[in-house]
C-alpha cells in the first residue's frame, strides 16, 4: 500500500516540486503566459481527448457531475455559514470554498490514483467546478464582468464539445484525435508545476484562520462528498473519484481573481498555500482509505 500511495504522491510532489524549485532559485517563469496556454489550449484539448478515448459509463458520468454540483453548493453554503462564524468578508470564503483545486491537483492524483477511467469520471467534476469557476467565479471575485467575455470562455466551449462525444459515443477523426491528445498531454505537467511556481511566489499573512479554514475545506469536502456519492448510489471508482475531488484545497485561480480584482489577495493566499500544504499531508491518509475499495 506505501508503494502505491508514493507512486500516485510522487509525480505531484515531484512536477511541483520544480515550479517550486525554478522561481526559488531566481530563474524566470512566464506564469501569466503559461496560465492563459493551459486555459485556452491545454485543458480544453485534454477534455476532448479523455472523453473521445476513454469508454464512459453514461450513468456514472452523469451521476458524478450532478454529485459535484451538490457538493459546489454545499461547500458554498459552509463558506458563507463560516464567513459569519468567523467574521470574514463572504466574497473572499465562499468562492474558496466552492471552488477547489480539482484541476490542478485533483486531475493528476486522480489519473494516477484511478487510472484512465478515474481521469473521466474527474473530468466531469472538473467541467461542473469549471463552469461555475469561470462563471459565478469570476462574477463573486470581481474579476469579471462581462457576459459575452463568461460565456465564450474555453472551457465552457469545450464542455459544449464534449459532451455529444460522450452521449452519443462519437468519434473523432485520427488527425483531430492524434492533435488533441499531444496539446492535452501537456497541462498536467504544465499544471503542477504552475501550482509549485504559484506557491513560491505567494507571500502570506494570516497563518492561523488560513490553517484552519483550510483544513476545514478539505475535511469537510472529503466528508461531503462521501455523504452526497453514498446517497446517490455511487459505484466505487465514482465515488472515489468524487471524494477526492472534493477534497481538494484551495484553487490557485481564486488567488489570482482576487489580486486581478484587488480583493484580499493576502487572506486568500493564506487559504490557498495552507490548504495545499494541509492537502499534501492528508491525501495520502484519505487515498489509503479509498483505494483498496476501488480494485
């Protein structure tokens, strides 16, 4: 079981590693630039490529994407009950809450932790946390206002591409198919190691709520996301799947709304880079307890 549990932590802890490692060492990072690759290149082709090559299961497909959006809602709801707990600004809690780092992180650590059926069924979580990220997201951090600039965003064009591929049981042609699988092929690794670079590059303040909520995004994500798969009736690769993703840390892109906004990106660097380093010391725990029951 250690071996497994280190051979799905280590490609994460590895490709993080050297963004880390890069930007601490003085050595330049086009991160706005990689950024805007994987958005409008990298991750809508690696979208269509997992969903055009990997056989689905319609049912699991569509149940996981419902299970994420109610699990969305209710981390939302948590958020804002927190935000008066604990007396801090709703706009800054709830989309950290409601949005966790399912692609960055939970993408990968599914792939390597499920397997290629695993990183379908992570990918219809991430396209509902997408949608809303790039969307209610965006509007709730004030980083974005504009109705045509939301609605033409890559990943929603990408979803409304997928998705016939995937209920209809569609394919593409071999040179569109080959394209896509090499520009896909590019955004985890690209992802992580964007994820370590964001890490080094984030300078915190509010250590002690940042470690808290925090860790009560995780557990309470995991927790969730159990409790919303078993009432579903989830099969368990699904619900594996759905757990782990739910309890992701804090996206990196809440950070970067929040300073494209100029709304506490201190506090939500905290909630960001605490979370993450709290991920990286949970997950292994939680995979543990999910594995054996997938095989």
């Amino acid at each position: 079981m250690l071996a497994e549990l280190f051979a799905v932590m280590a490609p994460v802890l590895v490709a993080a590693g050297i963004g880390y490692g890069w930007v601490r060492s003085g050595q330049v990072y086009p991160t706005a630039f990689i950024t805007q690759l994987v958005l409008y290149v990298g991750t809508p082709s690696l979208v269509l490529s997992t969903l055009s090559q990997t056989h689905i299961d319609h049912q699991a497909f569509g149940q996981i994407a419902l299970a994420g959006a109610l699990v969305t809602l209710a981390m939302g709801a948590v958020g804002l009950l927190f935000s008066r707990l604990f007396r801090q600004d709703w706009k800054v809690l709830v989309p950290a809450y409601l949005f966790p780092n399912s692609g960055n992180m939970g993408l990968p650590m599914s792939l390597y932790a499920f397997g290629e059926q695993g990183l379908a069924l992570a990918v219809a979580f991430f396209l509902v946390l997408s949608v809303g990220h790039f969307s209610l997201g965006l509007v709730l951090s004030g980083a974005e206002r504009s109705p045509r600039k939301l609605l033409t965003h890559p990943i929603l064009i990408s979803l409304a591409l997928a998705l016939p591929l995937v209920y209809f049981d569609l394919q593409l042609p071999r040179w569109l198919s080959n394209t896509i699988g090499l520009l896909g092929g590019m955004t985890i690794p690209l992802m992580l190691i964007t994820l370590g670079v964001s890490l080094a590059s984030i300078r915190v303040q509010h250590i002690g709520h940042g470690l808290l909520l925090g860790a009560l995004r995780i557990l309470l994500g995991a927790a969730l996301g159990w409790g919303i798969g078993a009432a579903l009736g989830l099969g368990p690769l699904a619900l594996g799947v759905l757990v782990l993703q739910s309890a992701m840390p804090v996206a990196v892109f809440n950070y970067l709304f929040a300073v494209r906004a100029g709304r506490s990106p201190e506090q939500v660097a905290s909630l960001v880079l605490c979370s993450t380093l709290l991920a990286f010391l949970f997950l292994p725990l939680l995979l543990a307890a999910l594995l054996p029951a997938t095989r």
